[in-house]
C-alpha cells in the first residue's frame, strides 16, 4: 500500500471528512478520560428535552414496496438535538449545529432499508461504466498548489496508529492512500471480494448521486433521513431508544476500545470495523444501520447555522432541503454537504455522533472508507 505522505491533498480532500467522523479535536479529551457512564448522564440531560410529538401521516403505503425499500408515512416531528449542545461526554460545542431542535414536517417517501451494498453499485458500474471521484486523477486545475507527482489517484483510509496518540491531531490516523477507491476501500491491495453485502464505501457526493438518479431514487434530505430515522418515535438519542445499550447489547455497529491504535477496536458489538448490512435489528419503520457502520450522504448543503434559521422563522418547515448555499466556519470555502448516522470508527468519547439528531459534514468530493450513502424515492 502506498501510503502518500503528502498533507497538502489530505488536507484538502479529506478534512470535511475528519471532522465528520472524529469532531472537533480541539475539544477531545484525552482518550480514557470518559466513561460509556459519563454517555449515560447524558441520556439524563435529554429527557429535559424541548422535543414536541411526533405526528405521523395516516396515509399507508400508496402502492407495493419497490425491492429493498420500506414506506416512510412522513409527518411533523421536531427535529435536531439539544443533546448537551455544550458538553456531549465532555466535547464541548459538538453538536452545536444540530441545536436548536425545530418544528419539521416531510411527505412521505420510499427508503433504502439499508445502506446501498458493494454488489448494487457493482450493478451500476456495469451498466453505465461510471467512474468515481476516487478514481479519476486529481488535477492541477482542483489542486494548483500540488506537485504533479502528488496527483495521483486515491482516497482516504482510517490508518490505525502503532501507539497511544494525542487526539488533537487527527493527520495521525487517516491517510491519503493512492489506488484507493469503492472496489479497494482500505487501498489497492484491499478488496471487497466476499463483501458484496457491505456497504459501499469511499463514494464521494456526486457518486451517490450518479447511483440514485440510474436507480430512479434520489439522496434523501436531511429532514428526511432524520424523520426516518426516528422511526415515528419522539426525541428520542438514538434510532432504537433512549439507551445505548438495551439488555446490555449493542444496537449498531461502532467503536469499543482504545481509538485509534492498532487492534485497539475490540469489536464487542460483534464487528472489528465495518459490517455487512442490516446485522442490527432495524428501527421501527424496518430501516438497519440508522447509526453506526457507515456515514451516509444525504442531498442538503451544510450549514452550521441552518437549524437556527429555521427555527427563527417560527413556521413549521416543510420539506425542507437545507440552505441555499454550503456554509461552514471552520472551512471556509469547501463546498459541503451533510452526512448522518456517524460510523464503525464513532466511540462515545470522541464522536457519538450515532446518536440521532446530531449531524455530519463533508466536503463533496472527499470520500472516505467510512462513509456511504442510501437513497430514497418519492412517490
Ligand atoms: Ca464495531
């Protein structure tokens, strides 16, 4: 595997990403710090929660399901997290940008019961010959300040570290990794044969949605994802409840252990990294892997203050589709939309970001070997 030491394209690439997946690193304790106990007082703040009921739409499925998809009746919900907007396990200002929770209502819609797998975008790959983000070689035009024997191409692959790291440098544990893409997620001598349940992985925006338009799907809307997510339930912190860990069992696919040292993932959710689909009991509208495995695409631009704009205008929103524009302080100038669900790589001290009103980001044509997508369709 050819590693590429060169920060200036992970840099560039892939930063919307990390911040995703692992948070504001700024504001992350020393790993060992916190407790899954300290998540648990946590769950305490919430039910102090501002969230209204839900109200679900009468209206049954219009029709038979199409194949792998259920129907999600739509209906006004409240929206967002007031998760410890200021101190979620002790990372202060995480979710600020899923605050405040806001009155919301979707039409209903079709959804992918799961993420989109390897074998399904292997379909369309055959059948269109489209080539991904990660595949096409960066050029100097994307790139001006490169070198041009930097411009290679490759994506990012979460790259355990030898030893115990300081976590405010997230450089330590992705790198930019040439030969890397949808086919050989983890690089070029990866594969994903006798995956081809998996989900696929390092898909950048426009990959997602190439899929979904030759699928005659779309990308869900945020509003959408989370409505779905919340299986027709209220405020609840994750899409199976208000525990993390009813009877003591997991309920989706994250990170237990020591992050981000090698073998430090001790997998007691049943999976060491990523896992096929739909190994967790599905949420109440038959939806697998609404949190944890991988981070999906949804189709609204990012905005940190979105939530807040809404909430000002005082209506319900309807069928909201995210701000005009993308709009992140930390990056200015990097086009990005927004990622749910968080991932295996999500620990309960550095991201939690499985919890279900809280809220992802990514630059749109960084992929990552987290990171996926699944689509729904309107009726
Ligand atoms: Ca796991």
């Amino acid at each position: 595997m050819k590693k590429i030491n060169k920060y200036w394209l992970f840099g560039i690439i892939a930063t919307g990403i990390l911040f995703i997946s692992f948070g504001y690193t700024k504001f992350i304790k020393p790993l060992g710090e916190k407790t899954t106990q300290d998540c648990n007082e946590v769950q305490m703040v919430s039910s102090e929660s501002k969230f209204e009921p839900t109200i679900v739409n009468k209206k049954s499925a219009p029709s038979k399901a199409p194949e792998g998809m259920v129907w999600i009746p739509g209906g006004e919900f409240s929206m967002g997290s007031n998760v410890a907007d200021e101190s979620l396990c002790s990372i202060k200002g995480v979710t600020k940008d899923a605050a405040p929770i806001h009155r919301v209502y979707v039409d209903g819609y079709w959804m992918d019961q799961t993420e989109v797998t390897n074998e399904q975008f292997e379909k369309f790959v055959k059948a269109t010959g489209y080539v991904t983000v990660a595949e096409q070689k960066p050029t100097k035009e994307e790139f001006p300040t490169a070198n041009e024997e930097d411009l290679v191409t490759g994506s990012v692959v979460f790259t355990p570290t030898p030893t115990s790291v300081n976590l405010n440098n997230f450089l330590q544990w992705w790198s930019y990794v040439g030969g890397t893409d949808w086919k050989h997620p983890e690089g070029p001598e990866s594969t994903i044969k006798g995956k081809e349940k998996y989900p696929v992985v390092q898909i950048a925006y426009e990959d997602a949605a190439a899929y979904a338009k030759w699928a005659g799907k779309r990308l869900p809307s945020e509003a959408e994802w989370e409505f779905a997510a919340r299986g027709g339930k209220t405020g609840e912190l994750y899409a199976w409840g208000n525990t993390l860990k009813p009877k003591g069992k997991f309920q989706a696919n994250i990170y237990q252990g020591h992050f981000p040292i090698k073998d430090g993932d001790t997998g007691e959710d049943g999976f060491k990294g990523i896992a096929p689909t739909a190994q967790f009991a599905p949420n109440h509208y038959g939806l697998y892997d609404m949190a944890g495995n991988v981070w999906e695409w949804v189709n609204d631009w990012y905005s940190v203050d979105y939530y807040k704009s809404l909430a000002e205008n005082g209506n319900v929103a309807k069928n909201p589709q995210g701000p005009d524009a993308s709009n992140d302080p930390s990056e200015p100038g990097q086009l990005k939309k927004v990622h749910r669900g968080g991932s295996f790589l999500c620990t309960d001290q550095y991201c939690t970001r499985y919890m279900v009103g809280t809220r992802g980001k990514g630059e749109v044509r960084s992929a990552a070997n987290h990171l996926g997508f699944r689509c729904v369709k309107s009726i």
